[in-house]
C-alpha cells in the first residue's frame, strides 16, 4: 500500500475579492497564509504491505509535516492488535475508529473491537471478540462497522482516564454491555436484543453516565438503554422508545413507550429507507440531561425530565437556511454536527454545478437555553476539501441527496477544537480540513493512505486521527495553546511548569517529561503547583465548566508523571507528583476542585429566573433579581473583591473561585440592608438556597473523599456564625410586617430547619474528621447550638401551623403531629432528646415515645422527666417513679427542694430527713420554707427512729434537728419580728400564701407540697383548722394546691387547671360537718360534697373542683377516724 501526505492551504475567499487570510485577528492565533500546495506528491513513501512506522516512545509527536499555519505529528503507534484487526479486515472500508476525548481509542472491524488510550501507549489495549460477543450467527458482518455505535464507561466521569467498561450496538438491534473491561470481559457481557422496526438500523451510541446510554437509529428514533445494577446473566435494561416513527413493543427484557411530543424529530413514517434518515447524537450536559439529535434536515435538542422522560426542547432547520453555501445549490442539507459545552459547530453539504459536485461548509452557534442555537461567525465554505468517497475507496453507496453512508454512516465529519471554540476540523476517508472560524483561514492535509476515524481530545488544541499506516496522528496550529501565556509571579521555573502541563494535554509525552525533569528537583515545586491550580481556577472570563475540566486535567498530570527524572513512568501512587507534594498542597488542590463544584452549583441559581423560586409568593418576585444583585454585590465587598457598578455583579462573583468559599459568609453579612422587611425576606431565600445547594455539594464531596479534610472550610467558626445569624434572620421574619407576606406559608419553619441541620452537621463532621481534636469544648458548642435551634424550630413550627415537610407545606391545617414534623425530624437526626420529649407530650404521642424509650432508654426517660417538671406534672413523675424510681432521684437531684418527695413517698423516712435537713441548711431559701422544711425533716426522723426503737433522749440527730429550728427561728426574730410560737394551721396558712407569691416555680411547688405534707403528716392539731386552712382561701389557690396535694398523698385525681373564685365549701361547712363524724357521719359528709358538686354551674372549671373537694372530704373522714381510734396499750 502506498502512502503519500499531500498539504495544501487554501484561503476562502469570494471571486474578485482578496484572501480572508490575515485580514482579521483570530482572538488566539493570526495565522499567516501557507504556501501553495505542491504539484507533484510527497517525497515520503512507503513500500506497499512492508510500512515503516514509527516505535517506541521516542516516536511520540514526530512531525509528519508543517508550516507556519499547522502541524501534523505522530502522537503514538497503533497496538500490534489494532494492526492485526486492520490486516484481518476484508477491506479498509470496513474498519472504523474514534477518539474519544479522554484519549481513548476504538477501533471496529466486522469482526473485532479494540480499546486502547492512545495518550498511554505503555497500557495494554483490550480487545473484543464481537462474534463471541454476540452469540454467533450475526449477519452484521455484511455492513460496514461503526465505532460511533460504542460507548466508553469511566471510573472517573470528571477526569474520563481509566476506561473500564463499555457498550455495544450492532447496527441490527444487538446490545452488549461489559462492566469490567479490565477483569472479567466478555466473561460477563450482558445482551440484549432490540425490537427494531423493518429496515431500521442503530446508528451512534453516546453515554449519558455509567448506566444510561442513547441510541440513535435509522428511523429519527431514539431508544434509552437503562442499564441494571445486577451482575451476571442476560442484560437487564430499562428501554424507553422516544421516538415519532412508530410504536414501541413490549418484551419480557424491556419496558418500551412513545413519547409523541419527540414528533418533531421524525421527517417520515416508519417504512422509510434506511439512508436518507440519519440520527446523530450529541451529548451537550450530563444535568439536566441533554442531547441534540441531527437528521438531514432538522436539529432538535433533546431532553429528559425529572421523571425520566425524553421529549423535544426545541427544533429548528434554520442551520440549513443559514449556511448560504453558494448560489444554485440544490439538496442542501446536514451532515454532522459537534459539541463542545455551550458551542457547536454544524456541517452542511449541498450539490453545486453541472458535474453535480459536493461542496461542504461549517457555522459555528452557540446553544443558549430557551433559545436554540445562536450564530457565533459566519458560515464557511470548505472549496478544497474532498472526501475521496467518489471513487468508492468508502464502500458506501452514493444516494441521490449527495450523502454517502459507507463510513459509520456519513461522507464527512466534523469536530471542535477542546481549548479554542472557534477551530473546526472536517474530515473524511483522506482529508482533514482545518478552519479557523473566526478569521476565515483554513489549510488542507490529505492522507493517501486513508483514515479509519478521529475525534478531539480533552484540553487540546487539536484533532487526533488514527490512520492504519502512522498510527494516532495529531493535526494542530502551529501556534502553542494560551495555557504556555499563564504568568506566574517569579519566571524561569515557573514557567516550564505550565508548558509541562501543556505537552501533557497535548499527549507529547516525551517533551512533558523533559520540561518536568529540571523542576522535579526545585524546592519550589509545591509553591509553583499551587499559583498554577490558583491561575486555572481564577480563570476570569473563562467559563466555569472549562476551569473545572482544565483543573482536572491538572491534577490528573500531577498523578500521573514519576516523581524523580529517571523513573519512565509512575507505575504506583507512590512514584507521582501528587504524592510527592506536601498535605497542605494538596489540600489547596483539593479545595479548589470543590470551589469549582461549589461555584458551578451556585452559578445555576445566581442566573435562574425568579419564577424558579417557589418560595417567593408571585407579587414580590419582580424585585427578586434587583434584591438577588444588590446582595451579591454587598458580599463581593465585604470580602474586599472588586464589585464595579458597571459590570455585571453575576460574573464578577465567579472571578476568583479560589476564595469563592470567603465570599459565601459575606452573602449572609449582607442581609438586612434592605428598605422595607419584604427586600429582607427575599434576600434569605435566595441566601437560603445558595446555603442548601453548596452545603449539599461540600457535603456530596466529602464522602467522597477516603478521609475528611479535618481544616476544612466548613468547620470554621466565621462560617457557622454566618449560618447563626441567618438562622436568626429566619426566626425573626414571622414578625416583621411585609416579611411573611412575600414567602409562601411554611417556608419559615422548612427554611430553619435545613439550615439549622446544616449548622449542626458541621459538628458532627468534624468530630467525624478530627476525633482526636473534638473535645468537650466542641461537644458544649454543638449542645448549645442543637438546644437552641431545637426549640425555635418548636415554635415556629407551633406558630406556622401547616403540614411542614421537608420542602415546604401546602397551606392547608394540619393535625398536630403534622405541624411539628420538622421538629420531630430534626431532633430524631441530632438526638435532642428534650425536643423529642416536649414533642410527644404536647402531641400526645404515646406510641413514639415508647419508640424513642426503647431506643434511647435512660437518656430519654431522664429528658422525659425533665420536661414533666418544667410542665408541674407531679403526677406523671410519680407514675415514673414506680417504675424507674433511679431515674426520677436522678432528675430530682437537680431540683433540691423536691428531692425529698419519692423517699417520704417510698417510706425512706432518713434520706427524706437528710434532704430536708440540706435544704433547711441553704440560705438561699426563703426563711419561712426553710423552717418548714425542718420540721418536716423532724417528722420524717421521728418516725425513722420510731421503726428503729431509738431512745429519743440519747439521739444526736435530733439535738441537731431541734438546733436548726432554733437557730430558724431566731432568724425570723430578727429579720421579721415573727413569733417563735406558730400553730400549725398558721404555718400552713404561711406556706400557702408564699407559695402562691414565690417564684421561681420551683420554690412555689416546694411550699404548696410543704403544706400537703403537714396535712398529711401532722399527728396533732384540730381537723377543722387545718382544712379552713386549706379550704377557706378563694378558688385559684385550691386549684394551685390540688396538683401538690394529690403529689403529697397519692391520690389518682385528674388535675384541676383553674377554678372560679368563690366556688368552694367554706371552711365553716367542712368543720361543722366533720365535727364529732362517725361512720354514718362519713357517708353523710361525703353525700353532702357530692350533691353539693352536682348543683355547680355547668361550667368546666366549676366541675374540675369536685376531685378536690372530694379528696379533702375523704381526707377529713380519714383523720377523723384516726383521732377516735384508741391510743395503745403502754
């Protein structure tokens, strides 16, 4: 086979008028004009079947040709395998290639499908069997292969380096899937059969992720192959059939339907031929999905919903009206389209002249969202460039719309350049056309000995082709790339740094390693990495998604060249750069691969419309965008970032991503600079949703990561005050007066709660990333903050009354567990268990806090107890103490002036007395409790040296006890001239009157259960003088007294809230009826209490005083009863 490399250059030009070339600047290159092509053919040869082909890596980027415009290198070799499939082929024209991006290769032959990293020649290339593959008896040997119906899967979809699976197509329907290129294989392949119509064929295959892929087929249908998670067996895959051009069908394997709103995209009916219907697919960006679809004559971008549906965003034929290829053209129509991020280059043919010759042009639009495409530059004609289809070296047959369909389905391709949007490179069998549409300038390479594909590589400047006699071939501008013009602050080493990184996104392996050598030895190394990584990401005008793909591709260069100058290649993570550097670079590195991340979330809501924002009611969101600008603005200066008035505040914000996560407390600083509360609201939603989305990304990150970066950003304390303040913005704007009404209801309460959740995970992470550092200082912090937040969360919640769910409620009334099921979420995520508690309580969810017993135990049973007390629901804590009685001395050690209630009640008489006693000691008590407190301590004693049979004369303990009642009793001389004498009716008269007068609530309780237990306990005195004590006082005060009384004696009664005044049985009633009772008399006594009950007024707080005044009317039979029994025998 002969080879020869013809160059030609061609400047586009109207007849009559100058060259285009050099009459405009390119914004990256000013080309200057080429010579003329030669008349006579290359000096270079090769003897036919005996080619000499470059080895070895001293090969790499040896330069086939060049002038001052481009450059034509050998990038690599082919594998011994790839030259085999070729030799095995039965025609060239049956083999097939594509360069992906990442740098892999594939190459398809009827029988064979190799993948090998072109950018890696080192790497071992994985070959498939494809008769294997299929099962056999697989009449698609017959077509020409196609490599664009093969998708590469990869372990890193940011980076795209390491190809471990990939996805098949036969043109005839059949599916194969490999999971695991690397082990498995084909072991493991999974099928699966499409049920295509007649005469259709599957056409290009492009992956949206590792396990959803598109197909296109010949019919303008496009079928979404859904890949299962199950390994083994046949392939499990959820197919969804969007297409206009029929029907889908129902299999055991698949799930098909139609999505008719794609109509747009099918020209004919389902019995059109094969070869004037085209699809081909794009891939634009992976979220939201989107893809555009070409036919002949349509471009339809396609997209898919939150549900999974696919369905046409727009479509549009304009391209093919725009182009004005020449004047009486006729079948004008598309061939191919590329895209790369917001740019795409279209290329369109048409038949011109008697001879009926094809003639090519490329336009280049930019893909706006809403819009369509845009045109960028004018359309330009390609006059020179051939596909050398005719003489059927294609094997493709020649149709009468001009378009030949021998070589994977189209004559012609086009591709953009990775690093400079405005360089299209067309190709066919033979020729490769370079075009600068910018400036108009374009040059020609022609290859005689064909080339099977090519495609772009990531980060390059330049097109990559594999030819069967060369190898991968790289055809680039002679110009470097901009990445060489990044200035450093200190030259010389600096500088060879970046133009490293350049030969390494260029694949010049070689030239990589020899501009890294004299750096690998620099001390400086770590700083001149990190000015790099800090120019990528502050790439200024540079749109964040190429900053993001440039910094990946700079960390993957520091990955994967050695370490040391003598080592070829860094065969294991201790022999790279990366590993090399010190923690602290590479945690810069790190954090601004998550600023990129960061910034690109926060960009999508910086630019969205006000009508995204659901949380803002439709009246207030035509001041959303002013309010959104001035805020974004405000922040820009507080971290003392330029905010000029005249530049466009949202692209400003993005200009420095290495300190964007500086910037975000300022967002918060900013709010409340506002004229009236509703500008104030809606600057905290949007602060809100920028919170949420860039919280939620930083956290998506850091699991990814093996080990969390204990310094990070998040854990600062300038950043968990921003996130404090705007929960405070949040709990304040129920109350302001335009505040609330410019947000939907229930955005408060949803709002603080995620919030509030993201402040308290910050310290859960970093106790997670740092245990040894997280102490009690951290844990003290974390309480505090979750307490807080917790019950304010509690009351807005109460106070919002809707059904809160996690994104927002719907207005309507809600039950009470509804309304505070924000509140319950988040003390179930950080355990707050005192919310957890108030919650059921004041639910009356029985069943969650028995769910929340058994899995917390003491700790929830101890904050159960808490929250009955601060409620005065001394029942319910006795009902506890029954059954935990460890658990109520616990909680009651905090509360000494009721500490001794469950020892008198248990009849631990001592510790009782001994508890009395401490608190008769505390001269913070007030001296009247104090004073009852010991002569309940010496009641409580007595009757303990009573079961002991202890001689009172001789007991110490008593002296002591009779000590304190004096020394109280001298105080009360001194301070209130009081008489040392007080009967025991007075006494209890003073304790009730304190205790309706004390605060705190605990001193009240204290006195009102002091008075209970000397009426329980008291063995002298006149019944009827205590119960007037009792009883002669107003309504309130009985109904203060009747949770304390029921606690002192054990009864069961239900609680008495409030009473009207005057409602009682005098005391005067009571004594007269209880003087001189007998049995008969008791009955009668508690008949009377009964009839007297039944005649109150109807109304509630009447009728709760009956359980009072029938505990007191049980208590009177009962002491009286006592008194008549006769004293024992001595």
């Amino acid at each position: 086979m002969s080879s020869f490399l013809r160059t030609g250059s061609h400047a586009l030009a109207s007849p009559g008028k100058p060259p285009l070339i050099g009459s405009s600047a390119s914004a990256l290159t000013s080309p200057t004009p080429p010579t003329p092509p030669p008349t006579t053919t290359s000096a270079v040869s090769r003897t036919p079947g005996r080619s000499r082909r470059p080895t070895g890596s001293g090969a790499a980027a040896a330069a086939l040709d060049r002038n001052e415009f481009r450059v034509v290198e050998v990038v690599a070799p082919c594998p011994s395998i790839v030259r085999q499939t070729i030799r095995s082929a039965p025609s060239i024209a049956s083999v097939s290639a594509r360069l992906h991006p990442s740098g892999y290769a594939v190459v398809v032959s009827p029988t064979r499908l190799v993948v090998w990293n072109a950018c890696r020649p080192d790497e071992p290339a994985h070959a498939i069997t494809l008769d294997d593959a299929s099962g056999g008896g697989d009449d698609d040997a017959r077509e020409p292969a196609a490599a664009d119906r093969v998708a590469l899967i990869y372990d890193r979809p940011v980076e795209q380096r390491t190809c471990t699976g990939l996805l098949y197509a036969r043109a005839h329907g059949h599916v194969v899937f490999v999971g695991d290129l690397q082990g498995a294989g084909t072991a493991a392949a999974r099928h699966l059969r499409l049920d295509l119509h007649d005469s259709e064929t599957v056409t290009v295959v492009e992956m949206v992720n590792a396990r959803l892929f598109l197909l296109g087929t010949s019919q303008n249908r496009l079928v979404q192959v859904d890949v299962g998670r199950e390994s083994g067996g046949a392939l499990d895959a959820h197919v969804v059939v969007v297409a206009g051009g029929g029907d889908g069908h129902r299999r055991a394997s698949m799930l098909t339907r139609v999505v008719t709103a794609l109509a747009p995209l099918s020209s004919s009916s389902s019995s059109s031929s094969s070869s004037d219907l085209l699809p081909y697919l794009s891939l634009c960006s992976p979220a939201p999905l989107t893809a555009l679809a070409l036919t002949p004559t349509t471009i339809s971008e396609v997209a898919a919903s939150e549900t999974g549906a696919w369905s046409v965003a727009w479509s549009t034929s304009a391209p093919v009206d725009d182009m004005a290829l020449a004047p009486n053209l006729s079948a004008c129509h598309l061939v191919d389209l590329a895209c790369v991020r917001h740019r795409v280059v279209v290329l369109t043919a048409a038949r011109y002249g008697p001879l009926n010759r094809t003639r090519y042009a490329v336009a280049l639009y930019d893909r706006r969202a809403g819009a369509g495409l845009v045109p960028v530059h004018r359309a330009c004609p390609i006059d020179a460039f051939d596909t050398d289809d005719d003489d059927g070296s294609s094997g493709g047959n020649d149709d009468d719309d001009g378009q030949t369909h021998g070589w994977g389905g189209r004559a012609a391709r086009v591709d953009l350049s990775d690093q400079d949007p405005a360089l299209a490179f067309v190709y066919g069998r033979r020729s490769v056309a370079i075009v600068d549409l910018s400036t108009g300038a374009s040059d020609c390479v022609r290859f005689d000995d064909g080339l099977l594909g090519g495609g772009r590589c990531r980060d390059h400047r330049g097109c990559f082709f594999v030819s069967a006699a060369h190898g991968v071939v790289c055809v680039r501008l002679a110009r470097g790339p901009p990445t060489t013009a990044i200035l450093h602050e200190r030259p010389g080493a600096a500088l060879g740094l970046p133009s490293a990184f350049t030969a390494f996104q260029q694949a010049r392996i070689a030239n990589c390693r020899a501009l890294l050598a004299p750096l690998l030895t620099s001390a400086s190394l770590a700083d001149d990495v990190e000015r790099l990584s800090t120019a990528i990401v502050d790439g200024g005008d540079t749109p964040l998604a190429d900053r993001q793909a440039r910094h990946a591709a700079f960390c993957e260069f520091l990955r994967s060249m050695p370490s040391s100058p003598g080592a070829a290649t860094a065969d294991n993570d201790d022999g790279n750069i990366w590993a090399r550097l010190p923690p602290g670079t590479r945690s810069t590195l790190r954090a601004h691969a998550d600023a990129l991340d960061l910034a690109l979330a926060t960009q999508a809501i910086v630019g969205a419309p006000a009508a995204q924002f659901p949380e803002v009611v439709p009246g207030a969101r035509p001041r959303f965008d002013a309010v959104r600008r001035r805020v974004l603005r405000r922040a820009l200066r507080a971290a003392g970032l330029p905010a000029p008035d005249t530049a466009r505040v949202e692209d400003m914000f993005f200009a420095r991503v290495s300190q964007f996560t500086d910037v975000l407390p300022g967002l918060v600083d900013a709010l409340g600079d506002a004229p009236d509360d509703q500008d104030v609201a809606l600057q905290v939603v949007f602060v809100c949703r920028v919170v949420r989305v860039v919280f939620s990304v930083a956290d998506e990150n850091a699991d990814q990561q093996a080990a969390p970066d204990p310094t990070s950003w998040m854990f600062t304390g300038r950043v968990r005050a921003a996130l404090r303040t705007l929960l405070t913005h949040l709990a304040r704007l129920p109350a302001s007066t335009g505040g609330a009404d410019a947000v939907q209801p229930g955005f408060v309460a949803s709002a603080y709660f995620h919030v509030a959740s993201i402040l308290c995970g910050t310290y859960l992470s970093e106790s997670g990333a740092n245990p040894c550092a997280a102490g009690a200082d951290l844990d003290a912090v974390y309480k505090r903050d979750r307490d807080q937040a917790g019950q304010t969360l509690l009351s807005l919640c109460a106070a919002e009354g809707v059904a809160a769910a996690a994104d927002g409620g719907d207005g309507r009334p809600a039950s009470p567990t509804a309304r505070f099921e924000l509140a319950f979420a988040f003390g179930e995520r950080f355990a707050d268990l005192s919310l957890l508690a108030q919650l059921c309580a004041r639910c009356a969810r029985a069943d969650r806090a028995d769910a929340y017993l058994r899995e917390h135990g003491r700790p929830y049973g101890l904050a159960t107890l808490a929250v009955l007390l601060q409620a005065r629901r001394y029942d319910d804590v006795m009902r506890w103490a029954a059954v935990h009685p460890d658990w109520v001395g616990d909680v009651l050690a905090d509360h000494p002036l009721l500490a001794w209630v469950p020892d008198l009640d248990r009849g631990d008489y001592a510790p009782a007395s001994a508890a009395l006693k401490r608190v008769a000691d505390d001269d913070h008590v007030a001296l009247r409790l104090r004073r009852a407190c010991n002569a309940l301590s010496k009641l409580a004693y007595l009757t303990s040296a009573r079961d002991d049979d202890k001689d009172d004369d001789d007991d110490a303990e008593l002296a002591d006890l009779n000590a304190q009642r004096a020394v109280l009793d001298a105080q009360g001389v001194l301070r209130a001239g009081d008489s040392v004498v007080v009967s025991g009716s007075e006494r209890i008269r003073r304790l009730i009157g304190q205790g309706r007068a004390a605060s705190p609530a605990d001193v009240a309780d204290a006195s009102l259960v002091a008075a209970a237990r000397l009426i329980r306990m008291t063995g002298d005195g006149d019944v009827a003088d205590l119960l007037d004590a009792v009883v002669g006082v107003d309504g309130d005060t009985v109904a203060s007294l009747a949770a304390p009384l029921r606690f002192a004696t054990g009864t069961t009664e239900q609680a008495v809230e409030q009473v009207g005044a005057g409602r009682c049985l005098t005391g005067r009633v009571l004594r007269e009826l209880a003087q001189g009772l007998d049995d008969r008399g008791a009955d009668a006594l508690l008949d009377v209490v009964a009839r007297f009950v039944d005649t109150l007024p109807g109304e509630p707080s009447a009728a709760d005083l009956g359980p009072v005044l029938n505990a007191l009317a049980r208590y009177a039979v009962a002491e009286g009863r006592r008194r008549r029994r006769p004293a024992p025998a001595p």
